[in-house]
C-alpha cells in the first residue's frame, strides 16, 4: 500500500516544478515582450528624425508611427493615420492593392518587391506620383513584426520628364519645320539663278558687240557655277564629305560645259575628310572658277586632255589644286591682282586662311591653295 506522505510529497514536488516553469515562460514572453517594445521604440525614435514620408506598420498592418513628413506631404492629421489600417488612411485613398500586397508580403518574410510606382488619387486634390518600398525590420518575432513603407512623392519629377519630353518634341517640330523652309528657299534660289542664267544667255545672243558677248557668257558661267554649287549643297546642313562632293559637282561642269566632240574629261583626286558647309561654298567656287578657266584657256580649238581636281589633306592642313595637261601658263608665280576671276578665287582663299599658287604642271598649269599653318602659339 502507497504511503500517503509520500505521495503528498511527489505531489508537491510536481506542483513547484510547474511553478518554476511557469515561471520560466512568464520570463521569456516578459523578455520577449521588453525586446520587441525596445525594437519599436528604436523604429519610433528613427521616423522621428527622418526627412521622408514614412509609415511604420504592425504585425496587424496597422500604422503604428508616421513621420510628420507624412503628415505635412500628403496634408494629413495624425488622428486620420496612426492606429489605422492602410485602406481607412485619410478618406480611403491609400488602399492600394499592390501596397497591401507588398506589406503582406513583407510581414511573411517574403522576399523584397521593390520600389512600385503608382498615383495617389485624392478628392479635390491633383493626382500624385508615388514610388513606395516596403521593408521587415523585425525578422524574428512574427507576433511583434513591424513593416516599415517608405513614400516618395515624385509628382515633380515625373511633371519636369513630361514637360522635357514635350519641348524635345517641339523642338524636333520645329527643326523639321525649318528643314521644310530652307529646302523650300533653296528650291527657289536654284530657280532664281537658272532664270538669271538664262536670260544672260538669251541677251548674249542678240547683242552684237562680241566683247560685251564674251562678258555676257562669262557672267552666265559663274552664275551656273554658282547653281551647281547650292544644288549640290541644298541637302547638307552639317559637315560634307569632301570627295563625293567635288565629284558631283565636276560632272555637273562637264555636263555643262564639254562638248560630246571634246576629247576633255575632269578626274577628281581626294584624300577621305569632311569640310562644314560654309567651308564647301568656297572649295566648291573656287573649283568652279578655276575648272572654268581650265576649260576655257587651256585647251584652244578641238585640243583635248584631262583637268584634274585634287584635295590633300593631312595634320599639318591641306591642299586644294585643279592642274589641266594644257598648253601651259609659265614658272610659279605670285598672283597678282587681275580679272575677276583671279579676284573671286584670291578672296575665297582668304576666307579659308590659304595661300594661292600657280605653277607650271609640264604640260598644262597647276594651282593650288594651300593653308597657311596656324602659328605654335595658337594651336
């Protein structure tokens, strides 16, 4: 038979060591309870020195502090954030599905979604951009989680993006309209010189003074040269290529101004680079002129032969030349001031910063301009 005293002893027993670990459990949720209090008081005291609209979020989702930048960004009284779930926020405009999907996510220790970009819409308020991301600052505790939301107003931002589009697109109107207009002028110059052209043509023909029809006909030339050179450039608004251009431009010469009988041709040599368009005015003139004269002086009665038109171009500058297999001028010589010709060229070559030199090319005449070095102390 079990004695009675002791099993009032073993019941004891039982009865402390209950205790102890009731004891024991108090203890842990005691701690437990301290450390997620101090976890929160922590989060607490950073919102409060944060510049940014944030909302910290309990294990309930319910906002448990915001910053007063919240307050003041989005017009809001604490009494109509703190304590409330993310769908009664304000007048209800903060219930996003998205953001109460990415604060599920987070208080389940899911993985990070990133920043999300949507519109806060607000009765009697201009709709608002936002980019939110949420954050698990306490990983350990599911009971006491909290979830921090950061929100940053980005309506600006994306209103200057839109506002630069919008110029951007403009802008591209506007160069698309000036494109039109100076095709269109340029259309109407190259019709203005053919018109000039011609009728210096028809009058040379009907006077009778055969000096004042040579003059006639030379001022038709350089009109034409002067035709071909914007006809060619009308399209180029930036940097030309210098050999496809003094290529179009000598067999609109040729075309013009060789006969089918004339045993003459005109051959283009030309080192790759590109000149502005302004630069390729003056290159295309004085070519022009020069190939004019060749044709013109070089090659009397049916005599036949080649013009050849050379560009050179390396570091130290370059070089322009159109040499003809003619009868010949003489020794290099200086060029002194002249006819008209000689004025157009030595003026082109000034604009372009060259020097203008005439040689003889055994057989035939050779000139060239070439740039003049720019002094060690400028470059």
């Amino acid at each position: 038979m079990t004695n009675p005293t002791l099993q009032a002893a073993a019941a004891t027993s039982l009865a402390a060591t209950a205790t102890s670990e009731a004891a024991t459990a108090t203890s842990v949720a005691a701690t437990a309870t301290s450390d997620a209090a101090t976890a929160t008081s922590l989060a607490r005291a950073l919102l409060e020195t944060s510049h940014l609209p944030l909302l910290l979020f309990d294990s309930d989702l319910r906002v448990v502090s915001a910053t007063r930048s919240f307050f003041t960004t989005f017009d809001l009284d604490p009494d109509q954030v703190e304590t409330r779930p993310l769908s009664e926020i304000g007048e209800g405009e903060w219930d996003m599905p998205y953001v109460r999907l990415m604060l599920e996510s987070a208080l389940l220790g899911g993985e990070p979604l990133g920043d999300y970009e949507t519109e806060l819409l607000r009765p009697g308020t201009e709709p608002r951009r936002l980019v939110v991301n949420v954050q698990n600052i306490i990983y350990d505790d599911k009971l006491h989680a909290r979830v921090l939301l950061t929100v940053n107003d980005v309506t600006d931002v994306r209103r200057i993006e839109q506002l630069n589009v919008t110029l951007l697109l403009e802008k591209d109107a506007l160069l698309h309209e000036r494109a039109i207009l100076l095709q269109e002028m340029q259309h109407r110059v190259a019709n203005s010189l053919q018109i000039i052209a011609s009728v210096l043509l028809l009058k040379a023909r009907t006077v009778k003074s055969e000096e004042t029809r040579l003059h006639l006909r030379d001022a038709h030339d350089r009109v034409m040269s002067v035709a071909a050179v914007q006809q060619l450039l009308q399209a180029s608004l930036g940097d030309v290529e210098v050999g496809p251009y003094l290529v179009k431009l000598c067999e609109s010469l040729a075309a013009s101004m060789i006969r089918d009988s004339r045993p003459l041709t005109i051959r283009v040599a030309a080192d790759e680079a590109t000149v502005t368009s302004h630069e390729a005015v003056s290159l295309g003139l004085i070519v022009t002129e020069l190939v004019i004269n060749a044709l013109k002086h070089a090659f009397p009665g049916d005599r036949g032969g080649e013009v050849v038109v050379g560009y050179d171009s390396d570091a130290a500058g370059w070089t322009l030349s159109v040499a003809d297999d003619g009868v010949g001028r003489g020794p290099v010589v200086a060029v002194r001031k002249g006819g008209l010709g000689t004025v157009i060229v030595g003026s082109l070559a000034k604009q372009l910063g060259a020097l203008v030199v005439i040689a003889d090319n055994h057989p035939g005449t050779k000139v060239a301009l070439e740039s003049i070095p720019l002094p060690a102390d400028s470059i």
